[in-house]
C-alpha cells in the first residue's frame, strides 16, 4: 500500500522526469500522470494546481540532493584546496551524468520562476542552504572572505554544471578541466583579492 507521501514523491518524480523530457510547456498534470504510469486525475488530485505541482517539484529537487549533501556534513573542519576542488568537480560531474534530468527540471524551473514570483520564493528558500553550505566550505579551506565568497562560488558550480549539461559550448564533460578550474577559483578565493 503506497502512502499519501510515497504516492506525492512519485508524482514529483514523474513531474522532473517530464520536465527534463519535455520542458516547462510539457508539464501538464496529465502528462505527469502517465510518466508516473498513474491513472489520470492522480496528479491533479494531489496537487490542484500548477503551482502546487512546481513547488512541490522544486522541493523534491532538493529531498533528493540530500545524497550530495550528506556528505560534505562528515568533512573535517578544516579542507584542503585540492580535496575541496576534487569534492566540487565530482557534483559537476555528477550532474553532467546520473543527475542530468534533475539539473534540467532544475533549469526548466528556475526560468519559470522568473515569471511566477511564488515559484521564486521556494528556489530561493531551497537555494539558501546550497550558499550556507558554500560558505562553510570556504570558511573550512580558509577563504579570504567566505561569507562573500560563499554564493560566488555556487554561481560558478552552477556554471559549469549548466555548461556541462546544456551549455552552447557542445562539450564533453572533461574531469580534469573542470579540476584545473576549481583549482584555480579556489586558489584565488582563498588567498583572497583586493575589496
């Protein structure tokens, strides 16, 4: 027997599987349904309107991430440039390839939320942790200004995962790019630059 909980999970799942198939103009509840492989009405039965359903979305986006994030919980106090630059390529590497339909649901999203300002409030209310998160990192690798640096550097993640995943640039995903890359953001953050 599938609980209220497990039956809404299912439904979010479907909901960022269709919109990493077929976009934001996909996302009907009906199409949410037979991704789901749920009799119809189920997913408008949970979640009456749209904006209930992208929110919800959005929420299980971040219930997901928690296997990303889990673990830089157990870090040590205090982090190495190199162990941090290998911890941030393999999340780029990670959404380039078993976490590339969320990171495009992720996308599809955060263009809507552009529109709908409700929307936007859960990104950003969910997006605070990831640049809580940032800071303490930096803080741990002995940043220069980490509170500062803190959202720069998930705006630069956020970067190359979307390069990686969708960018214009048409390229494979290359670890030890990406590596040299951290390593050299990194290196700047933490020796610090001129305010």
């Amino acid at each position: 027997m599938t609980t209220a909980t497990g039956r809404r999970d299912a439904i979010a799942d479907a909901a960022i599987a269709t919109l990493a198939r077929d976009g934001m103009r996909g996302l009907t509840h009906r199409a949410v349904d037979k991704t789901a492989g749920l009799p119809e009405g189920s997913c408008s039965y949970y979640f009456r309107t749209r904006q209930a359903l992208l929110e919800a979305t959005v929420r299980r986006l971040a219930t997901l991430d928690e296997d990303l994030v889990a673990p830089i919980a157990g870090l040590p106090a205090h982090l190495s440039v190199n162990d941090l630059a290998d911890l941030l390529t393999g999340a780029v590497e990670l959404a380039a390839t078993d976490q590339r339909d969320r990171h495009l649901a992720r996308y599809e999203l955060s263009l809507e939320a552009t529109r709908r300002p409700e929307l936007r409030a859960t990104l950003l209310e969910v997006g605070k942790r990831y640049r809580e998160l940032a800071t303490a990192l930096l803080t741990a690798a002995g940043a220069a200004n980490p509170d500062r640096q803190g959202p720069d550097l998930v705006a630069y993640l956020d970067g190359l995962m979307f390069d990686s995943i969708a960018g214009a640039g048409a390229r494979e995903f290359d670890r030890a790019a990406v590596r040299r890359s951290f390593g050299e953001v990194l290196a700047a953050m933490i020796s610090g630059s001129p305010d």
